[in-house]
C-alpha cells in the first residue's frame, strides 16, 4: 500500500515515528547552502588590515567550531542508523495494519447501524405512503365527481346550443381530464373517459349541422350569426384539427360553383377567361367579407384559405391548357396572360399586406406539398419569351454585325445610369461618345429584365440573364472589335506598311476615330455589364443569386479595348515611319557640322502630334490614354534605336547632331501626354531609355571608338586586347548591358510594336507595360576566343562570369560594321 492510499492520521504518526523533518525545514537548508559566501565571512572575521593580528585567535575558534559541527553530524548519523533498524521498521508496519483493522471494522460497524435505522423507520415509510396515496386518492375521487358533473352539464348546454357556455365548460374539462389520461387502466377512470370522447364527437357533428345550414342559408333552419360566432369559440377549444376540418368544408362549398362554371372544356375556362377567373374570385372574396367574414374569428384567416384553394384549382387548370395549347401558344397570348395572374396575386398581396409566398406557406396542409402561385403555371412555357428576346436581338445586331459601324462620327449617347435598365435618365450622367448600338442594347437589356422580372424571377429569369450574356460576346466580338477589322482589311490595314512609300504619311484618321469610339464603347458596356449583373442578382430568386456573373464577359470588353490601343498605335508608328526614313537615309559619316535639331525630328514630332491630338479628346477614360502614351513612347524610342543602328559607321560630328536630336525627341515625349496624364512611372521609364540611349552617343563623341567610327580592323584588335587585360581583374563589373539585346542587323521596314492584330513584324518587341524597351533585355552568351595571344593566355585565367562583360563589348566593337564592307573602306 503506498503513502497516498493511507489516512492523514496514519502519515503523521509514522513521521513522528521517523522524525521525519518537513519538506520546508530540508529546503530551508537546502537554501541557505545556496546562499553562502566564503568572501563574505572572511570579511567579516578580517575587516581591515589590523584584524590580520587576530589570525591565530580566529582560527582557533574555526577549529572549535568545526568540531562542535563534526559532533553534531556525528551523533545524527548515529540517530538515522537507529532509525533504519529493521525491527523498528518491523513495529511500524504492525502499527498500520493495527490501524487498517480498526478502519474495516468501523465500517462494518456503520453499516450495521444503517440497516437496524432502516428497519425502525419502515414503518414509518409505510404510513407516510398511505397517506401520500389516500390524500391523492381523494383529490381524485373529488375531481372525478367535479368531471363527471361537468359533463353532465356540457350534456344540457349542447342541447340548448349555448355555445359560448359549452365553450367554457368545455374547456375545464379537457383541462381536468388531462389528469387522468394515465389512469385509463382503471375501469371507473376509463368509462368517463369514454363518455368524455361521445360527448365531444356528439358536438362536432351537431357543429357541422349547423356550420352546413349557415353557409346554406336555409330558411327553414334559420341559424344566427352570433350563433356560429360562439360554435367557433366551442371549435377552438376542440383543437386545431377541429378547425382546419371547418374551415376546409367551408371553402369547398364556397368553390363548389367555380369548379362547375370554369371547367377546362367550357368556353368559360379557357385561357382567353382567365379575367374572368379572378373578377368571380374577386366577388366571391366581397361577398364572403360582408356575410361570413364577420362570423369567424380573424386569426382564423379563412380568406386566406379561400384564396390558396382558388390558386391550387385556377393553376391546374391553367397548368392543362397551356400544355394543350402547345405550340399554339404566342408570346404575346402567353404575356398577357402572365402579367394579368401577377397583377391578380399582387393586388391579394397587397390587400392583405402580406407576400403572396408568405400566405401560401401560413395555409399549407402539413401533410402535402406547399402551395404554389399561380403563375408557377406559366415558369415552363417561358422558354418561348426568351426565344423570342434571342430573335429580336438577333435582328438588332444584324446590320452592325454584317458591316463597319457608320463612318460619321457618332452621336453624344448619355451613359447609362446604374437604373437605366428601367428605362429612367439619371441628369447627372455626364455625355460620353459611344456607338447608338450600345446604348440601344442595355435599353433594350433594361427593359426586358424589368419585364421579365415582373413576371418571373426564377428559372426564366435566370434563362433571360443566360441569354443577355451570349449576346454581350457577340457584341464585343463581332460588332466592336469585327467591325473596326472589317474596316481595317477595307482600307487595306494589314498591307499597309509596305504599299504607303516611306517618305508619306497616310494616316487613316477616320479608322483613328472609330478606334476611339470603340474603347468608349467598351469601357461603357464593360461598366454597364457590372451594373446588369447587380440588378439581376437584386431581383433573381436566392437559389440562383450566386451563378449569376458577368466577368467572362467583362472580360471581353477589357480585351476589345486593348485591341484597338494596338490599332491606333500602329497607325501612330505608320504615320512616324516617314520621319525614320530620312533618319536612316541621312549619311551620318559624311556630316561635317553641328546644325542644331534636324529636319526629320520637326517632322516626326508633328506626325507623332497628329495621331494624340485626335486621341486626346476622343478617349473619355484617361487609363487608356495613359496606356497608349506609354506604348507610344517605347515605339518612338525603338525605332530611334533601329534607325541609330542601321545608319553606322557613325562619326563625332554626326553623333553629337543625332544627340542633339534625341534630346528634341526626349523633350516632345516628356510633354506628350500633358500634365494630367503624365505619371511617375512614365516619365522614370523615359528617363531611363533615354540616358542609355545618350550615353551611347557619349560614347561615340569620344575621339576613339573603334569600328563606329571607322577605326581599321589592327587598330580594333590591339584596344580590344588592351580592354579585356584590364577588365579580367575587376570582379565588380556588371555581367551584362543594354548593348547584350541591340539588333545589330534591323529590318528596314516593319512595325517595332507589334500588335493584336498582326504579330510584331520586328526583332525588337513592344513592352505593353510602362517600361522602357531594354528592361527586360538579356545578356548574350560567350562570344569566342580573343584576338591577341596575350590576352587570350589573361582571358583564360579568368573566369566565366567576366566573359560575359567582355561580349558587350565586343558587340559594341561590331556596332559599326555593315554586312558590306563599307565599314572597312572607312
């Protein structure tokens, strides 16, 4: 038995037994051995210098005491050894089973006790039960006889049809009933309650007889109002069953006449009738407000029965004749009928201001299905609205989709508000130019949500948002971006370039204008559709809210407009290749003076001009205008280089003239977009293309530069080993340049940009981004074995990385040599 299964008590008495020290007395040893300090003491026993005299006197008393300590320890060890005696450890464990004896036979003891209490009090429990069971027993016997009194006046009250009385006194016996339900067993209890269900099935019939004569009228039993008002009290308390019972009879009686008269084979029930279905339910519900709406009790709402029952008969037979009718069925037959059973349901709706939905699930029979409107009839003949919408926006689109968009310029179309789907201006909308069509789509979008939505907002509506979505792709692909390649191909766009003589300008300003007008168009349909898809998801039923989505389509748009940024800046690029032309033609090695900005940079600033000055106040949304600038700036500067390239060997003079043009360039590119379009990114990336771009010239100015130059061949070879010599040594140069991605060889003509429409024609692409053309240009691979022995055997010791310094330059030796030898003749 280990320590922890022992009594306190018992502990104790073998700690004093052991003379056990406590836990605390062992850590407080424990703590003043962590406190100790030798040079602590010794300070004290030697305070100053002086005490040093009073050594021998100290360490006599050290001595003494480490002996009265040795003693000490000493006659402890003395004391643990007695204690470990294997006799003493024997007494002890007599001592604990002495104890755990004493511990059983007290229990034993107790338990005896319990059982002798127990039987002294049981009799005492007897009697107390006895009169526990008499006092009930005649708590019950007097209920019994208050029941069976009761009962025998629910008997004379039913007689005299004193409702109101039988009501109350029916009530008080349900009540005290319930109190005996789990006596049945006993015979005396089970005969009153046997009386009990006559007596009630007695009343329900004798109700029902008089429920039938009022809604009769009889006259030979005439039955008061105030009668059936206090029946209703007696069926309330009957229970809820009771009531649905009445109230069903009596909506059956009541619809017995409509069933006869709007039968589906009668002229009457047909669908050309169903007007007339709701002007008879129309009096029937006037009738029954005046007469019997006043003799049930309002939260009975039996108006509200009477109306789920019409829907449940009015949607079969509706359900029946629109599968009869087939494909007989118009759109215009199936919309007016539509529209006439939803203005019904929402004039009951708003009668009784309470949602149609709301109404239909407060009657429902917990033992069928829920009830539907009766509309529901129509959710599966919809197919043939959304049919007829998909005809008639294929006939909108047609002529836009067979041909270009008129050539005049368009007219100011007001941008639709976010509620133009209902056909509403918003005066604050601020006029945009877009093509009619556009604008004409959404209105037509607007008005056919609406229209459906009035009429359905479920599978239909969600079929109708299916269908707007298909023809918004058709809208961006065929109309806007087909029709500006329709044009394009007219004017012979794709030949263009190479049919137009470089030293012309033809810009087709009016493709540059229809081009506007289709990012206008765009941005307003891309927003519109944003728009669309709210509206939709406010109106669709819960089930459908989360598949409705309009990106793919948005999608579309967002690509139409980068489409025609591309268009125009190709016609931005073809309108400036005259300019670039005369750059390329000029004999730069030949140039013998400084004559300040050449002509051709008067022309290409002009002609770069023209095409943003058009743009400018056509593009309504700066974010694209910003994007052209940004292209725009990178294609100038392409073609800058190209030409640069093409026009070598090049000379100081002619290089300090082609600086001072780039500098003409830099200062028309800077004031290109304006102030308000002008962005950081923007003019960082201008910055940084142009300073390589000047620095290269810099290069050139300097009075030996190799093959650019002209420099013969022995010449090169001797700088260049010279170069490599120096370089191999320096492990903190750059790997690679903007020299490691020049086109040494560019074509003569071709599109530097590149576009959507035709793929880029030349070696160097087009960013779409705000970068500058050498920022993400890479470095070469190794370039072959070097020109001199010496350097080669320096060269070689080198390692790999270096080599790819060295490529620049040996691409930037051949930056002057033609495939032609004229570059040597120089």
């Amino acid at each position: 038995m280990q320590n922890d299964e022992l009594p306190h008590e018992v502990v104790l008495s073998i700690q004093r037994v052991l003379e056990i020290q406590p836990t605390e007395e062992i850590d407080r040893l424990d703590g003043l051995s962590e406190k100790f300090n030798a040079v602590e003491i010794l300070n004290d026993f030697f305070p100053d210098e002086a005490s040093l005299a009073h050594l021998e006197a100290v360490s006599a008393r050290l001595a003494e005491t480490h002996q009265e300590l040795q003693k000490e320890v000493d006659a402890l060890q003395a004391e643990l050894k007695d204690s470990q005696d294997p006799e003493r450890m024997s007494v002890i464990q007599e001592m604990i089973s002495d104890l755990l004896g004493q511990m059983s036979r007290i229990r034993e003891k107790a338990t005896e006790s319990e059982a002798v209490v127990k039987n002294i009090t049981k009799d005492i429990q007897v009697l107390d039960l006895a009169k526990k069971n008499l006092i009930t027993s005649m708590t019950m016997m007097k209920r019994l006889q208050m029941l069976v009194n009761a009962l025998t006046q629910l008997e004379d009250l039913i007689k005299e049809k004193q409702y109101k009385e039988v009501a109350q006194t029916l009530s008080a016996i349900k009540e005290i009933s319930s109190t005996f339900k789990s006596y049945t067993a006993v015979p005396h209890i089970n005969r009153i309650w046997k009386r009990i269900q006559q007596v009630q099935a007695q009343l329900r019939t004798q109700l029902d007889a008089d429920f039938d004569a009022f809604y009769l009228q009889d006259t030979n039993k005439q039955i008061k109002s105030s009668l059936i008002s206090d029946a209703c009290l007696v069926v309330d308390v009957l229970g809820q069953d009771v009531r649905q019972h009445v109230v069903e009879r009596f909506v059956a009686m009541e619809l017995k006449e409509y069933r006869r008269i709007f039968r589906t084979n009668d002229e009457a029930g047909q669908l050309d009738n169903i007007s007339r279905r709701f002007a008879w339910f129309r009096r029937l519900l006037q009738n029954y407000e005046i007469e019997q709406g006043r003799v049930f009790p309002s939260e009975w709402r039996v108006s509200w029965y009477l109306f789920t029952k019409f829907a449940e008969i009015t949607r079969d037979d509706t359900t029946t004749l629109l599968t009869k009718a087939g494909s007989n069925l118009t759109v215009k037959a199936l919309l007016d009928h539509l529209a006439t059973t939803t203005e019904f349901e929402q004039s009951m709706a708003k009668k009784w201001a309470t949602p149609i939905k709301d109404i239909l699930k407060a009657t429902d029979n917990p033992h069928s299905e829920p009830g539907k409107p009766i509309s529901a009839a129509f959710e599966p003949h919809m197919g043939i609205f959304v049919d007829a919408q998909d005809k008639v926006l294929a006939d909108m689109l047609a002529p836009h989709r067979k041909k270009p968009s008129t050539s005049t310029p368009a007219k100011s179309q007001p941008r639709a508000p976010s509620d133009a789907h209902a056909g509403e201006e918003d005066a604050g909308a601020s006029p945009m130019t877009v093509l009619p069509s556009s604008t004409d789509l959404f209105y037509f979008y607007g008005q056919s949500l609406e229209q459906c939505a009035k009429l359905s907002t479920g599978q239909p509506l969600f079929d109708l948002c299916t269908l707007h979505k298909k023809w918004l792709r058709i809208y961006a692909e065929d109309v806007l971006v087909g029709n500006v390649k329709r044009q394009a191909s007219d004017l012979s766009f794709y030949t263009a370039v190479s049919s137009r003589k470089s030293t012309e300008s033809k810009l087709d300003l009016e493709l540059v204008k229809q081009t506007c007008l289709l990012i206008n168009t765009a941005d307003y349909c891309q927003t519109t559709a944003l728009e669309l898809e709210q509206k939709v998801k406010e109106k669709i039923n819960p089930e459908f809210k989360d598949k409705i989505t309009f990106q793919v389509e948005c999608d579309l748009f967002v690509s139409s407009i980068s489409t025609a940024i591309n268009i125009i800046l190709r016609e931005f690029e073809t309108n400036c290749e005259p300019a670039f032309a005369a750059l390329s033609r000029t004999s730069w090695p030949t140039v013998n003076q400084v004559s300040g900005q050449s002509p051709y940079t008067t022309d290409l600033v002009k002609a770069a001009d023209q095409v943003v000055e058009t743009i400018k106040p056509l593009v309504e949304q700066k974010k694209y205008l910003r994007n052209f600038f940004d292209k725009a700036s990178s294609v100038i500067l392409v073609k800058f280089t190209n030409s640069l390239v093409r026009s070598r060997p090049l000379k100081e003079i002619g290089a300090e003239q082609l600086l001072i043009d780039l500098q003409t360039i830099k200062a028309y590119l800077v004031k290109m977009p304006g102030e308000t379009l002008t962005t950081a990114s923007y003019t960082r990336s201008l910055n940084k293309t142009t300073t390589r771009l000047e620095a290269l010239l810099k290069v050139i100015v300097t009075p030996v530069i190799l093959d650019l130059k002209g420099t013969p061949k022995t010449t090169q070879n001797d700088l260049l080993d010279s170069f490599l010599t120096i370089t191999s040594t320096k492990t903190d140069l750059e790997s690679t340049s903007f020299l490691s991605s020049l086109d040494m060889d560019p074509a003569a003509t071709g599109h530097a940009g590149g576009s959507l429409i035709s793929p880029g024609a030349s070696r160097v692409s087009l960013p779409l981004g705000g970068d500058s053309i050498f920022a993400t240009m890479a470095g070469p691979g190794p370039s072959g074995p070097s020109t001199g022995s010496s350097v080669g055997d320096a060269a070689g010791k080198a390692d790999s990385h270096k080599r790819e310094v060295f490529s620049d330059f040996r691409r930037f030796v051949s930056f002057g040599r033609r495939k032609d030898t004229a570059g040597a003749g120089a």
